[in-house]
C-alpha cells in the first residue's frame, strides 16, 4: 500500500513567520507533525556576562533590549531587583508612573501580539496593522515622557528619569477614551471570524497540569486555565492598590490564548484608569535620582519578578559590594515559554506550528540574549 | 497564599529529608582588597542542598509543599570560592513569595543531577546552564547547547573564561 | 469580433480583400490587442490591490512613482527584469525554465473566449465557458512542473497544494455554472450574457420585462447560491485570501514560486494576476451580465449587426463604448472584494479547505443544480415534457412559483449543510477520541 | 480539564472564565462583521488620523514632505553645547560622561593650558562614536555642567563609515539652537548651567573652547593668545596654525591611509619574517609630514598602526627575531611626523612604547633583535620632548590596544618558558 | 485551404508520434509524464481540427487537467523518479516487439481493409454539421445510451466509493500522532479503566515524552 515517509522540515532560521531568527526542525508525516526540535541562539549576544562587566545603570539601556517590544517592563523588572538589592526606596508617584508605564506596554503588547498572529494565520497585515495602530499611539506617549519610542531607557533605581511632561496626561485621557472603541474593534475584526475559529479553537492545546509542569507563565499559562498572575500572587510596586480581574482560558488553546490577551487589555486599560485618579501630586517626593549613579550595594543577592506582558520575567542579582553586578541573570519569560513548543506541535498540521508559535509570543531578543 | 520563610523551609526539609540539607559556610565572593574594608560575605539564609538530595528535596518541594511551579535555575560561578551555586526558585501557584533551594558544586567537577525527567520547567533552564557554565546535568535527555554554536570550546559566563576575546580578535587582524 | 475588425479593415482600406487576407489580418489584431491587455490588467492590479489594501490597513500605499504612484508596477517590472535569474543547482533545468510558460499561457488564452463588449469577442465558441475551464485546468500542470523542478520541499509542498486546490475547486466552480448553462441553454458566453437583459428579472424567463440590462442571475435564488459558490471557488483557484494556501508566506514562503527569481517570478506573479482579473470578468460575465447594462442593448440594436446591416456604425462604438466601460467596472468591483477579502480574512488550513470543498461547496452547488432544473421546469416547461402542474399559469405566476420554490430549497439547503457542516466537525473530533479509547 | 486544579483567591478583583462560545453554529456572520470592520477603516482612510482618541483615519506621515512632532524629551544622539556669545563651551571634560556611557564610545582628552602646561577644565578633543552610540541619553543625564545634551536630529545617514566618528568641531552647537528643540528642559537646567559657564570663562579665558561657527569671531583673541604663547616659549607651535581645524579633518585621509599601509605592510612583513621591511615602512614616513600641521590627530588609523604593530610583534616573536625591527621602525615613524605642529596622539605613542617593551620582551632569549627595539623606544619616547602640548588627543582604544599587544607578549614570553 | 489543413495535420501527427516516443524513451519519469501531457494535447489539437470543438475541449479538460495531473501526483509519490541506472529495454525486446506489432495489426486491419481508400476528397470546410456538440451528446445520453451510460456512473461511482473506502483503511492502520491534549485524554481513559475509584491526581506529572529528546541526540 501507500507508503508515507517522514520528512524534514527546517522552518527557519530565515522564515517570515519565525519572529526573528528561530529555527524548528520539523519532522513531519504528511502534513503532520511528528516531531519538532527549537533551535535558537543566532541572536546570543551574551547579554549577562555584558552586563557583569558594566556597573548597574549601565545596564538599564540593556535591558531594553532584552524585550524590545516591552522595555518599560524590563526597565521595571531590573530596577526593583537592584533597589531590593541596594535597599532604595521609590517614591509613590513614581511607582504609579512605573505602572502606568508598564500597563501601557502591555496593552501595546497585547495588540500586536494578537495581530502578529492572526498574521501567522494568513491575514495579510490588517489585523497587525490595527493591532499596531494604538501601539504607534502609545508609543508616542512613551516617547513624550521618556525620549524614545522603543528602547526607552525611562527607569532609574528609585524612581524614574523625569517626570511626567505637562501634556501627557491630557494625551493618555485622550487616549483611554478610544481604547475601548479600539479593543472591541479588534475583538470584532476577528473573534466570531470562522476561519479563526477554525484555525483556533483545539489547535495547540495546553492543558493546565502540562502547562504548570512546563513553568510557562503569562498569557499562556493563563490561558491554559491557572490564574496565576505576578501582580496578584506577589503583588509588587502598588499593584496591590488596583482592581482589576485575571482572565483565564477554559481550554489552553490558541483561541483561548488569543482571549484572553484581548481581555488583558481591557484590564490594563481598568489598571491605568485607576492610576490616573490616585496618582500623587509630584510635591511628594522627588523622583529623579540623579545621586544614584553609582550604586554599590552591600554583598548579597536579590531576585525580582513581574509580570511582564510575555509572562514572569526575573532578575537575580548577585553583588559583591562592588559597582558592578557579579551575577546577572535574567529568567525571560520567551524563552521559558518555548519549552512546550515541541510537545504543544506534535499530532497538529504543519500550517499550525506558527499559529501556535505565534499565540506564544515570543520575542527573540529575549529568547536568545 | 501560602508564605514560607527560608528558616521554616529548612525545618521541614530537615524533618523530611535529613540527609539532603547541608551546613553551608559563607562564601567571600571576591578576595579581600589590598586595601581597604572587606566586603562581608555572601550569607543567604536558604537551605543548601546535597547535590545528589536535590530531585528528592525538589519533588519534596513540589509534592509535599505544593510548590510547583519551577521558576528559575541561575547559575553563580564563586570563582574565589571555588564552586558552582545553583540557585532554584519555585513558586506556590496559590501565589505568596517563592522559597528557594541551593546547591553548591565544586568547579573542578560540576555535576548536578537532572530535574528534567521529573519536572520538564527544568529543561531549558539546565540547558542554559550547561551551555554556559558547563554543568553536567546527570540524567538529562538532551544535553546540548543551547545559545552557542555545538562546536564552541570553553563556557563563556564562568568568571575566568577571556573578557577581552583575544583570541578571536587575534585572528581576525591576520586579513 | 472578427466581422467588426473585417469591417473596419474594409471600411479603412478599401474594399475588395481577399477573405484569408482578412482572416490574418484580424486574427492578428486579436492576438496583439489580447496580448497588450492582459499585462497591462495584471500591472493595473498589481497597483489597484496594493492602494486599497494600503488604505484597508490605514495606510497610503504606493504613492511615489508618478503622480499618486501610478509608475509603481512599471518600476516594478523594470526590477523584475533586471534581476538575476537564480536557477538551483539541483533543479531539473528545462522543467524549471518551462514552468512559469506552461503557467502564463493558458491564462492568456483565456483572453480567447472573453467578451468585452456587445461583439467585442475576440472568439465566440460554441463551447466558451468549458473552454475557459479547460484552459485553466492546464495552468496545474504548470504549478506541478515549477513544484517539482525546484527541488525544494517548500517548492514541492506548495505546488501540492496548489493543484490539490485547484483540481478540488474546479469541481464546485463548474458545478455552479451548470445551473446557470441549464438555464440558457448553452455554453456560449455570448448566450448567457445575452439572456441577463431585462430589469432585475429577465426578460427570456418573463417575456415583457423591459430591456435595461439588468435581468441579471445573481438576482434569482439559483443565481446567487451559484455565484456564492462560484466566488468562494474563483478565491481557491486563483490562490487568493482566505484560500491562498499554496503560496501561505507563514508557512512554506513562497509555495512553488519559492527557487524563483527574475521576471520567471514575475511570470508566476503575471499569471496569477491575469488570472484573477479573467475570474472576475467571469463572475461578472455569467452572474451579472457582462457589458450588460442601462444603454448598451439600446445603443447595440442601432448600430450595424448580423441583424441589422444598415445601422449606424457610430452607435457601435457607443455601444462598445458603454459595453466596455459596464463590464470593466463589474470586474473592478470584484476584485475590490477579492482585496477586500484579503484584507480581513486569515486563511484556512488545507485540510479545512478540502473540508469546506468536499463537504460543504458541492453538496450545496449539487442543490442548486437541482434548484435550476425546477426553474428551467417552472418557467419553461408545458404539457410536453410532463409539467403538468403549470398547465395554464400566466407567466408571471411560473416565474413566481420558480422564484419561491427554489429559494426555499436553496435557502433550506443553507441552513441545513452549516449545521451538518458543524456537527461533521464535532462528530470528527468525537469520533477521534472514541477511536483513542478504544486504543486504550 | 476545564476546572481549575487550584484554588486561587485573587485580592481586589477575580477570576473571570473567557467566554468562548464556541458551540454556536456559525453561518458566515463572524465573517461579514469583519468585512465590515475593514469595510469602516477603508472609509474612513481618506481622513488623517492625527489625535490620540481616534481609531480611524490614515497614519502615514509623508516624511519628507511632512514632519513627525518630536517631544522634546526626544532623544537621539549626544551633542555639546557652548555659549552664544562667548563661543566658550560648557564642557570641562570632567569624564562623567565617559564613564557612564555604556557602550563605550565617548572619548576625550582634557585642555591643558598652552604656556604653563598645567590641566584646565575645559576639552580639547572630544569624539563621540554615533556608530556604536546606544541614544541611552546617559551622558546627558549625568553632566553636571549640562554642557552634553541629547539632539533632536535623526537624519545621520551618510556613505561614509567614517563620518560617524564625529569630532568636537562636529557635535558643537550653540545653546540657543538647544534651547530651541527643548525650551522647558533648557529653561529648567539653565541658571545652573550658565553659572557655572561664567565659572569657567573666568578660570581659563585664554585657552581654547571654539565652536567652528565662531572662528572668525573668535580670531582675533586666538590670534592675541598666539602671540602672547610665541613670546612665552620659543618652541611652542603657532596657536592660529591649529585653529581652524575643522575644515581639515578630512583632509587628513591619505595620510591616515599611508600610516594604515604602512603598519599592514610592517605586519605582513614581519609575518614573514623578512628584514627589507624598514625600506618599505620608510615611504610612509614623509607622506604626513606636509599634512601634519592640522590639530585632529591620524587619531584611528594610528590606533590601527599600534594593533598591527602589536600584532606584527608577537607574531615575530613567535617567529624568528630579527622580524623585530620592522615593528619599531614604523611606530617610531608614526610618531615623528610634523613637529611643528601636534606630531600624532598619544596613544599611539604609547602603544608603539608597549609594542616595542612587548617586542623586547619576547626576544629577551635572542640577542639581535634587542637593539634594534631600543632606539626605537628611544626614538618614541623623545618624540614627546618636543611636541606641543596643544593638542595631544588620547585614545582609548589605542591604549587598549597596546595593553593587548603588551598581553599577548607577555603570553607568547610565557609560551616560550615552557 | 486544403493545402493548409493537410500541413498543419501533417505537422501535428508529426508532434504527437514525437511526444509519444518521448513518453517511452526518456528515462526520467516526471519528464516522461510531461511529455504525455503534450501528446494529450497534439490529440485535442486533431479534434480541433475536425471541428470537433466540444470533444477538443473536453480531451484538454479531463486528460490535461484531470489525468495528466493524477499521473504527475503519483509519480511524485513513488521514490524513485530519475530512472538514470536504469535499463529501457528488457533482453528479450524483439520479442516485445513482434507481439506488439501483431496487436497493432489486428486492431488496425478491420479499418484497414473496409476502408474505402478512393473517396473522393471530403467536401470544403464550409458549414459541415457539427460532430459531437454537447446537445447532441447530452441527447444520446439520455435517450439511445442512457443504459451505457448508467451503468458506466455506477461503475465509477462504486470505484469511487471503493477509493474511499481503502483511503479509509490506509488512514485507519497508520501511525497517529497524538497531540498533548489526546495524550492526556487517552491517559485519563486508561486509568479509569483500570481503577475506576481512585480520582485523577491534580499534579502536574510529565507525560509520556519528555524523555523524547534523548531517543534522537
């Protein structure tokens, strides 16, 4: 009779749909998949061992490049760990900032996470051209208070550079206001779509027990069903001031996946709004440190955690009173996330790899540092 | 949400497992200046595990504790102190900080056992750490580089692996 | 067409020629004009897709290349061929060289059977709508031979599902059309265009409507499950969104056109392009009339015909003009959906094609054929060939009851084949697990 | 599979499940509704979409007809400010910014006063790699006299690699232009920044601080200071010959290019170990003496010249002896150049100083090649006697480079040990 | 015009016995299937020139469009398409070769022998009726054939079913690959099955393949 044969597929590493230089060896049945092995450190660049040998502002610009979709986020992260490690105290309005900060990336992460898989699926650009649109719109925001749009560089320990400028506010309100109408739109674009669903619904499943053991963590681990969400099972910074939900999946599907980032955005949107009213007069306390160049802290190590848009992001510092870190290690949240890749593609098609690579949201930049 | 201080931890491993939990002195990380005050030494208040205790103390950790969410392995090359900390991070998915364990290695021979098999969150992680630090994990079933080229020579985070490149920069101003 | 350009030759340069002389002549003319056209659609298209996809996704798209970018895809030809043109090592050379010919040709003989206007048929066969079918069905031999002479697995799987696709959908495509020829009675384009003339009904199915050229099909039940299914079918085969698998840059880059470079790229690309420009001048043709349109049928009947010898030529060119002008907008139009379409839909998995294809499109086009013998029964038929129950119905009462009956059978048929579709769906996945604990 | 395996109370807010829905039977509506959602942006894509709380309307920005709005905290690369009026610049190359930044790529050297000698708190020569430059804005957020500030110009590109080594004569720009681009943060750091400028002005009024657009303003106090240094020390140089530097910057090409020939040359040779080297290095001597007078230094290509030299040197060494040579020679002739005017950087100097120890060092065992080494060094090392101290640029990577050569002699000596 | 007829007739019989020779000599199959697909087409071109437009068009769709494309999708599906090491003819060829011969003959001779070879030349191309136009087709179908024809769509139609049905059984018998989520169902349906009282631990345990990875290197 007919006899199959399994075949090898090299996706990547130049391939549209591998966000960035990623590559999978596919081994396939037919269209099937059977087998799939990630390769990836094309993008190594060493990051930590760059980092050991700078003193610990200087690597607050290179963190922005861990992430670049979300450099206020690694900005976060890496600021908290080294004031747990050096003790600093950060100013309450400069905490709202941060997360104000940081809520926006998420939205902004969010919509172009979105359109960068529906793209994956076939949609030529619009989807991530509306998914980009608001993101262009945050950017400029980002770029308004800090001085540019991707590698914003905004956060200092203790606090952050400057203060927000006099029309930010006004511009983010402005902004808020058509969010919603932005977000439903988005969900309209796609959600009930047919060919969405059935590109969507039992693709890559996930279920909760495997996603747990895999130590996946953000939108796909709470896709996947458990709530587990770093602002509220460690709330830091003044997460624990806002209300806001976690939205999980049923499944761990793509589909679910794909909801449950659109519901996070709504969230976020909830979160900001909230910051906007409580946020503290900038009597308060000052908020740029410009003193705290040159950090030494006391011997000793610190690790921090947030919730950044892709998942858990930490960072371990390790000093040794000098200014400079003696270790430096990021947990990324891409990379650990790609851990269940092979086995989330085994017994799928092959067009459905980058579905589910997509509904991952990787960024390589992290993947590899 | 459950909270664990380091000091309960121990207790509890200490009850359960008492051959795994080791006394670990402090560690000087650099050696003391020529001059100068001596920067203290590295103290952490987490339990230090036997190398070959640690699936047991991990699987105690998630099975018994609850802890299962694995959530960071970092690698802390002590090249004054001569050994290798690992440093495991899990989580409580209830929420609540994490707890940690630690394993200390000798440079010279650093071999770990694998938490692969048992708990796939290590995989990456163990991978990461092989490439650059050139830890053995026994047991793992796919032990190979993961951000360097195979046929790289040498772990490129340990503390005296060449700053400077010389080596490569050598060799590129033959041309 | 020919008795128009013998006319014009002889009107231009004397009379008095020798018949083969004329034949030449004209045929000539045909080709070069056929020729001329089809490049200069496919460059149009290239531009036309390219500013409204651009405005869809709020953006301008090309608008630098000569006044609001209209020199963009001649600078893009230009590239084309200034390129190099890669061949792989490994690739079969002389297949690889005569793929994208093998690819372009057909389309460009579908040009053949094409009415552009009233007499403006460069050839009017007896048999034009299985002509043009015909000739499509060869560009998949072309997909296979470009597939496999690259000797790249992307290149192979794509031309895989290229023809997959493509010898799937003819299928539903031709069935569609089957309702309509049932209707007409015959495979020339030229009738089927000709019997849409009337106002909203036509005017062969309910003598009396008065002729203003939009008696078209899609207007009727059969019609318009026809031209739904005939579109989505059009979609799969010129490889456009949410069917255009064979070249799903996510997935396999490039399909079959991935080891190629050069203007050989741009003849794939040219290919398609024409081709979707014929699609949609076919929908447009067989559902919505053609040139027909308010005027033409008017203008035409003035002018000189087989009819009409001694009419004014004036009106011919009126009537070409109009005719033309209808019939290019229609195809215009069409192809704004098929950007349309592009610029909302993800697509589908081959596998959920093929789903869609075999389970869905034909069991509904099998219902519409149906549906049209009841019409062809219910408006035509008497005593003779055994309909009794119209026996004494004025027209517009046949008419009626046509209209009736088959949009309830076309409408139920609908609703029914979405649920069964979705239940086949579930079924499967139940019948999966079912399968899996018996494994167990 | 659908019920949560862990019970998880979430403060100040809940769980909420998504809704699915996927079990409807679906028609084709989901589809027609995203019809519609393109349909509305393809209307609407006539309008332009320039406000925060709009959703529809074209974003393109035609750039060059059109220009985006730059905040003005926007930050691209670092320039340098100095004072309308004065012409005298807000640096005084205190190496904060140096030290901060983190990839590395500001470089420069302190003025010291033309008669006495002495340090002062003003820049002679400042360069700013834009190639290498992260736009973290650092530099400026660390000066305390607000004399680095971030610019607002992005259109950088150019055909030139070179070109984005940019120089003081380059990256000056006078406060108002600053003021300009970023009134609030001007306005906000102004007092200060002027303060300490008056500081300066008065420390050291006669040393030099030129913004290039100033120099015919400027002249006739230069020309007044000339003088004044030529009646001072008789071996000074001619203050105004170093002047106007900035249209002469690129002038120095060929000769750069000579140096860098000549040290690939003197390292290919000594490769191979041959010995005629000194006959081919020598034509590059001459070649930038004519060329010499202007201030900024053969600064890169004489930093290239210390890593080949370097590298010419251990490779000699690992080789055979007498390859020695042709390593000092040349460093000896990078550094000999115009003696009127700043001979060559320091760096170099020093790298060649380190290539020749390295050199020594690894031919401890062989006995020709040491004296050959040393009149080199000699050679080196009275060059700075009579040099001016106008202008003596440092160069890190220079000196990096020679600590390397200085490395890898050292291990080649040990590689010969055992 | 008679004249113009014969020479394209004559060029296109020309092109056909090429193609067919082609078919059989070249080594390569691919390109032996492309050169059927020309054949295929010198054929439609014959009917053309019959005025057999119908018939032409019909040969292009189902021969090139259909079957020529069915071949090319089962060659691919065979491994070996370069049949370069590969013999074209059998030792015993002449014997081949007078067996097909005869078979020739015999198929040919009736027409040989009843044909009446001094006809005069066919009357001019003017308006001769149309051989096989679809109507007249479609009436012989259902009236003078309609039995033929009945039983050849059963006929297909049983082939049909019976394709379907082996497709089946090879989809049936092959491997599947299961997905995480199938894994863990088929998991949860063996325990049930062997011990239907205890409940299914909630902890996270590895299934089935993590260990994959090592089974590879």
């Amino acid at each position: 009779m007919l006899q199959t044969q399994e075949l090898q597929v090299n996706i990547g590493p130049q391939h549209p749909s591998t966000h960035g230089v990623f590559r999978m060896l596919v081994t396939v049945d037919g269209e099937t998949v059977v087998d799939l092995k990630p390769v990836f450190g094309y993008l190594h660049r060493n990051h930590e061992q760059i980092a050991e040998a700078n003193s610990y502002l200087q690597n607050m610009p290179y963190t922005d490049r861990l992430d670049y979709f979300n450099s206020m986020a690694n900005n976060h992260a890496y600021a908290m760990a080294v004031e747990r490690l050096a003790g600093i105290e950060v100013p309450e309005r400069a905490e709202y900032i941060r997360v104000l900060m940081v809520e926006l990336t998420r939205i902004l992460n969010h919509a172009s996470a979105v359109g960068f898989m529906i793209n994956d699926m076939g949609a030529w650009q619009t989807p991530l051209a509306f998914g980009m649109r608001e993101r262009e719109k945050i950017l400029d925001l980002f770029e308004m208070a800090s001085g540019a749009r991707l590698m914003c560089n905004y956060f200092r320990f203790g606090g952050v550079v400057r203060d927000l400028p006099p029309e930010f506010i006004p511009n983010l309100r402005e902004l808020l206001r058509a969010l919603p109408a932005y977000i439903d739109e988005l969900e309209r674009l796609l959600r009930d779509n047919e060919i969405l669903l059935q590109r969507a619904i039992g693709i890559g499943i996930l279920p909760p027990e495997v996603a747990l053991s895999y130590g996946v963590s953000g939108p796909v681990l709470r896709g996947s069903g458990i709530p587990y969400d770093v602002r509220k099972a460690e709330p830091y910074s003044v997460y624990d001031r806002f209300d806001f939900d976690v939205p999980v999946g049923k499944v761990g599907d793509v589909y679910d996946r794909f909801l449950v980032r659109i519901e996070e955005m709504r969230q976020s949107k909830r979160i900001i709004e909230q910051v906007l009213e409580q946020l503290p007069d900038a009597k308060g306390g000052h908020i740029n440190p410009k003193a705290r160049q040159n950090v030494r802290p006391p011997v000793g190590d610190a690790y921090a955690r947030i919730e950044s848009p892709k998942g858990e992001l930490g960072f371990y510092l390790v000093s040794d009173g000098s200014t400079r870190p003696y270790r430096y290690k990021v947990r990324a949240p891409s990379f650990i996330n790609l851990t269940p890749l092979a086995d989330m593609c085994r017994g799928y098609k092959v067009a459905d790899i980058v579905v589910i690579l997509g509904s991952i949201d990787i960024v390589m930049g992290e993947v590899d540092r | 949400m459950p909270e664990m201080t380091p000091a309960e931890l121990r207790a509890r491993l200490a009850e359960a497992l008492p051959a795994a939990l080791v006394e670990a002195e402090p560690l000087a990380i650099t050696p003391p200046p020529a001059h100068g005050p001596q920067p203290g030494l590295f103290n952490p208040p987490d339990p230090v595990v036997r190398p070959d205790q640690l699936v047991a103390a991990a699987l105690f950790v998630r099975d018994t504790l609850g802890y299962a969410y694995l959530s960071d392995i970092a690698v802390v090359d002590y090249l004054h102190a001569g050994c290798f900390e690992l440093v495991y991070r899990f989580y409580h998915p209830s929420g609540g900080p994490g707890i940690v364990l630690r394993v200390r290695v000798p440079r010279d021979e650093p071999v770990v056992p694998s938490l692969t098999p048992h708990w796939p969150a290590a995989n990456f992680h163990e991978r990461e750490a092989f490439d650059l630090f050139g830890i053995e994990f026994a047991g793992h079933p796919y032990l190979r580089r993961i951000y360097m080229w195979d046929e790289f020579e040498g772990f490129p985070m340990r503390k005296d692996f060449p700053r400077q490149g010389d080596k490569y920069l050598g060799g590129e101003s033959e041309g | 067409m020919y008795d128009m350009l013998a006319a014009l030759i002889n009107g231009a340069l004397g009379w008095g020629w020798p018949e083969w002389a004329l034949n030449l002549l004209s045929y000539i003319l045909i080709v070069t004009i056929v020729l001329v056209v089809a490049p200069l659609q496919m460059l149009f298209f290239t531009y036309y897709e390219r500013r409204v996809i651009a405005r869809m996704q709020d953006r301008v798209g090309p608008n630098r290349v000569g006044p609001e970018g209209i020199w963009q895809p001649i600078a893009d030809g230009v590239k084309m061929f200034t390129k190099e043109d890669i061949v792989p090592q490994a690739a079969d050379r002389i297949v690889h060289f005569l793929a994208p010919c093998v690819v372009v040709a057909p389309t460009v003989l579908m040009f053949a059977v094409v009415p552009w206007g009233p007499g403006m048929v460069p050839v009017d066969l007896p048999t034009g709508l299985l002509f043009f079918f015909a000739i499509s069905s060869i560009s998949a031999v072309g997909l296979m031979m470009a597939g496999w002479a690259s000797n790249n697995k992307f290149s192979l799987l794509g031309a895989m599902r290229a023809v997959a696709q493509m010898v799937s959908y003819e299928i539903p495509a031709v069935l569609s059309l089957i309702a309509i020829v049932m209707i007409v009675g015959s495979l020339s384009i030229n009738e089927i265009i000709a019997y849409q003339t009337g106002l909203i009904i036509s005017n062969r199915d309910l003598p009396g409507i008065p002729d203003l050229g939009l008696g078209w099909f899609v207007f009727t039940p059969v019609g318009f499950v026809a031209f739904i299914a005939f579109f989505i079918a059009a979609l799969a085969e010129g490889e456009r969104t949410p069917f255009d698998i064979p070249e799903a840059d996510s997935e396999i880059v490039a399909g079959y056109m991935t080891e190629y470079s050069g203007m050989k790229f741009g003849l794939f690309y040219l290919a398609q392009y024409v081709l979707n420009f014929l699609l949609c001048a076919i929908t447009a043709i067989i559902f919505f009339g053609g040139w027909q349109g308010p005027g033409v049928g008017w203008l035409y009947a003035q002018g000189i015909t087989p009819d009409n010898p001694n009419g004014n030529g004036l009106f011919n060119v009126l009537a070409g003009v109009l005719g033309v002008f209808y019939f290019l907008l229609k195809t215009y139009i069409f192809f704004f959906v098929m950007v349309w379409l592009r610029g909302a839909f993800p697509r589908l998995r081959i596998d959920q094609l093929m789903d869609f294809g075999w389970k869905f499109l034909i069991p509904l086009t099998l219902a519409n054929l149906f549906s049209a013998a009841l019409w062809v029964a219910f408006t035509r038929w008497g005593p003779a060939e055994g309909m009794l129950i119209t026996v004494g119905w004025s027209p517009v009462l046949r008419w009626l009851a046509a209209f009736v009956v088959t949009l309830a059978i076309n409408l139920g048929v609908y609703l029914w084949l979405t649920r069964v579709y979705a239940a086949s769906q579930a079924e499967r996945r139940r019948a999966e697990l079912e399968e899996l604990s018996a494994a167990a | 599979m659908t019920a949560s395996p862990f019970e998880i109370e979430i403060p100040r807010g809940r769980v909420i499940e998504v809704q699915r829905d996927d079990t409807r039977v679906r028609r084709g509506g989901g589809l027609l509704r995203g019809m519609a959602v393109v349909w509305k942006h393809w209307k609407e894509s006539f309008k332009l979409n320039r406000s925060y709380s709009q959703i529809h309307g074209t974003f393109t920005i035609e750039y060059p007809e059109e220009r985006p709005r730059i905040p003005e905290a926007y930050r691209n690369m670092p320039i340098l400010l100095y004072d309308d009026e004065t012409g005298h610049e807000l640096c005084t190359s205190c190496f904060q910014c140096e030290r901060i930044c983190p990839p590395q790529v500001i470089h420069m050297t302190q003025a010291k006063d033309p008669a006495t000698g002495k340090p002062v708190p003003a820049v002679a020569e400042f360069i700013i790699e834009y190639d290498a430059c992260m736009s973290c804005g650092f530099c400026a957020e660390v000066c305390p006299f607000d004399a680095i500030k971030m610019d607002h110009e992005f259109e950088l590109s150019t055909d030139d690699h070179t070109q984005l080594t940019v120089h003081k004569e380059q990256l000056l720009r006078p406060i108002s232009y600053y003021a300009k681009i970023a009134p609030t943060m001007w306005a906000e750091v102004r007092e200060s920044a002027l303060k300490k400028l008056q500081g300066n002005i008065r420390r050291r009024p006669d040393v030099i601080g030129l913004a290039p657009q100033l120099t015919e303003k400027i002249a006739a106090r230069r020309a007044e200071l000339a003088a004044q240094a030529a009646q001072a020390a008789a071996a000074a140089p001619v203050a105004p010959a170093a002047a106007p530097a900035p249209a002469e910057g690129r002038k120095l090409t060929p000769e750069e290019k000579a140096a860098k020939l000549a040290a690939i040359r003197a390292a290919k040779a000594a490769q191979a170990g041959e010995s005629a080297t000194p006959a081919e290095a020598a034509p590059a001597t001459p070649s930038p003496t004519p060329a010499g007078e202007a201030a900024p230094p053969a600064d890169k290509a004489a930093k290239l010249a210390a890593i080949r030299a370097a590298n010419a040197a251990k490779k000699a060494a690992a080789g055979e002896a007498p390859a020695t040579p042709p390593a000092a020679p040349d460093a000896s002739a990078a550094e000999t150049t115009p003696s009127a005017a700043p001979p060559s950087d320091k760096a170099a100097r020093l790298a060649a100083i380190r290539a020749a120890n390295a050199a020594k060092k690894a031919a401890a065992g062989e006995a020709p090649a040491t004296p050959p080494a040393t009149p080199a060094g000699g050679t080196a090392a009275d060059a700075p006697a009579d040099a001016p101290p106008a202008a003596p640029p440092s160069d890190k990577a220079a000196r990096l480079a020679a600590i390397r050569a200085a490395n890898a002699a050292k291990k080649q000596q040990s590689g010969d040990g055992s | 015009m008679e004249v113009v007829v014969q020479v394209v007739f004559g060029l296109i019989a020309l092109f056909i016995l090429v193609a067919a020779a082609m078919v059989v000599s070249v080594r390569n199959v691919i390109h032996s299937a492309l050169w059927l697909i020309a054949c295929f087409f010198g054929v439609g071109a014959l009917y053309l020139l019959l005025q057999a437009e119908f018939l032409a068009v019909v040969q292009v769709l189902v021969y090139v469009g259909a079957v020529s494309v069915l071949i090319l999708f089962a060659i691919m599906l065979t491994r070996q398409i370069s049949g370069e090491g590969v013999r074209q003819l059998t030792s015993r060829w002449p014997v081949v070769l007078v067996v097909t011969v005869l078979l020739f003959a015999t198929v040919m001779a009736p027409t040989l022998i009843n044909q009446q070879w001094n006809v005069p030349p066919a009357p001019p191309l003017g308006t001769p009726e149309p051989i096989a136009g679809p109507a007249e087709l479609g009436r012989g179908f259902v009236n003078e054939f309609l039995i033929q024809f009945q039983v050849v769509g059963v006929l297909l139609t049983v082939a049909l079913i019976g394709a379907i049905v082996i497709a089946f059984e090879e989809r049936a018998r092959r491997r599947r690959v299961l997905t995480l989520a199938e894994e863990l169902e088929l998991k949860r349906l063996r325990e049930r099955a062997t011990q239907t009282e205890t409940p299914e631990p909630v902890e996270a345990e590895p299934v089935a393949r993590e260990t994959r990875p090592a089974s590879e290197g």
